[in-house]
C-alpha cells in the first residue's frame, strides 16, 4: 500500500498539538496516523501518514490561522511498519499532575504513581491532542476539588481518560465504553499495563442503553471527548445518566462550534462551570442541575 507523510514544522508544542488536532480530526482527507516529534526545544515536527496525499495549498489555508507553523510538505515513505517508527520519538506529555508516555520512556516514568503508559496505535488518545490533554488538566483540576464515586469515560478510544481517573481516584469503580471495539480492545490492553484494570470496565457499546452501563448509572463524573454533532445527539441521555449535582467535561469542539454545544446542555438542565481554551479547542465542564 502506498503511504505519503505530510510533514510540518511547529514553533512549540502548542502550536504542533493544534495543528495535529486540526489535521486528524477536521481536514480532509482523514490521515492514517498524526505524530508529533521533538526537534530543537521548544520547536516540534508534526507529521501525518496518508493512504490519498492531501492537497498541500488547501491545506495550508486551513492552518493558516495557527501561528508558529512552518509550510507543509509531503513525500512518499517506502511500505514498513510505520507506526511503530512514527511513535518511537513522541514526548511525554505533562497535564497537570499527571504525565503521559510511551514504552520509549519507561524506564524514566514506570515507578510514578501519577504517570500512564499509552502506546500510539490504532486508538485515538495519547495526551498529544489538545483536546486529549485540556481534558486530563479538567480531570486533574476536578479531582483536587470534588469527591467522585463513579466514572465515566464516554468515547474512551485509548482508555487514557479512564486510567487517569483511576490513578487519580482511589478505590471507586471507573466505566469506558466505545463502539469501536479495536478502541476498546487497546483500552483494555492499556488498563492492564498501567495496573488499573481490576477497577476499570471497558465496555463496547454504541450508547449509554447498555445493560452495565444502565446497573451502573447514576454517575457523577462523565469525560466525552468525542465531537459536536454526537455530543449534541447525547445531551438528554447523558442528563438522565448523570446523578443531580454530577459533573461532566465535554470535549472535541473547535472554538466556534462550543457555543452550541454549551447552549444545548443548558437547555437539558446543566450549567456551565468553566469554559477552557487550548489553541483552537474548547474544553466544556458542566454540572447538571438538581
């Protein structure tokens, strides 16, 4: 199978984790994979793998509201395996308290308490998204405020929303349920490796109708690090799932599409408690009403 890599120089991290947000989730053609290197501190490499090139002037004026990022270029790559390469050079991510990092940085991280091992792969989620990070910051920020009983990971992809909060809160049950069952597969894997998994259900399920999912329910802590259109589509169930007072972090929203998104949860009786920017993406926590 013929592969191209998109390649793209970034000031720092946070302009390299925008454009890598930018072009996995929202500009077409959908990349195999996005990685993004260290190359000379504070500047980053983004790089994206392609079945179909993408067309490099459309593009590149749809990045060109992101400050700090060099032109983009393209290139063929001979048929390896190309993500174990591309996730050999990831950097640990730092999210408030917690710390995310791939096998290449084991023997520096293993022994902490607060930091997980996520391996890029076929799942989305590895702390290098934006929205993946704001949300581990949300979740760090909650935790050091708000006792929590049960968890909800919803659109779980890795798992690493769910591990957090099982590093993060001790001795309560912690639920992460995705329909792709390659997602879940992953997220199993990962709550093993990181030692959480007699805590953690990982269930596949394309809604909150499933049976574990309704024994479980009311919960008071729910992460949704999804997209707009299936977090609009979930706001009466996810009321009906959260107990009064329960807390939830949506995430996934570019900046204009937050607004709405913000709108319709009050319409269904929550209330928004903080709104969090991170270059380009919104990250929304909302509680609902009693």
């Amino acid at each position: 199978m013929p592969l191209f890599k998109l390649r793209i120089e970034a000031a720092d991290l946070d302009a390299g984790r925008s454009a890598a947000g930018h072009i996995g989730e929202v500009i077409a053609p959908e990349p195999l994979a996005v990685t993004l290197f260290e190359a000379r501190p504070p500047a980053v490499v983004v790089e994206a793998y392609y079945t179909t090139p993408p067309n490099l002037a459309g593009l590149g004026s749809q990045l060109a509201a992101i400050a700090g990022l060099g032109p983009p270029t393209l290139e063929a790559v001979p048929d390896c395996n190309w993500v174990t390469l591309s996730q050999a050079a990831l950097p640990p991510v730092e999210a408030g308290r917690l710390t995310l990092y791939g096998s290449h940085h084991r023997a520096r991280f293993a022994m902490r308490r607060l930091a997980i091992e996520i391996e890029a792969g076929e799942a989305f989620g590895t702390g290098h998204n934006p929205t993946t990070a704001g949300v581990l910051v949300a979740l760090d920020d909650l935790t050091r405020r708000h006792r929590f009983a049960r968890v909800l990971d919803l659109g779980c992809g890795t798992g690493v929303l769910a591990i957090a909060a099982a590093r993060l809160i001790a001795d309560i049950p912690v639920f992460a349920v995705d329909n792709d069952p390659v997602a879940t597969a992953v997220a199993g894997a990962n709550a093993r490796l990181n030692r959480v998994a007699a805590r953690l259900h990982v269930l596949t399920a394309n809604s909150l109708a499933h049976p574990a999912l309704r024994r479980a329910q009311p919960f008071d802590l729910v992460l949704a690090n999804i997209l707009p259109r299936p977090l609009l589509a979930l706001a009466a169930e996810l009321y009906a799932a959260v107990a009064p007072g329960g807390i939830i972090v949506l995430s996934g929203l570019l900046n204009h599409q937050a607004r709405e998104v913000a709108m319709t949860y009050r319409a269904h009786g929550f209330r928004l408690l903080k709104r969090q920017q991170c270059t380009g993406w919104t990250i929304l926590t909302c509680q609902r009403r009693g």
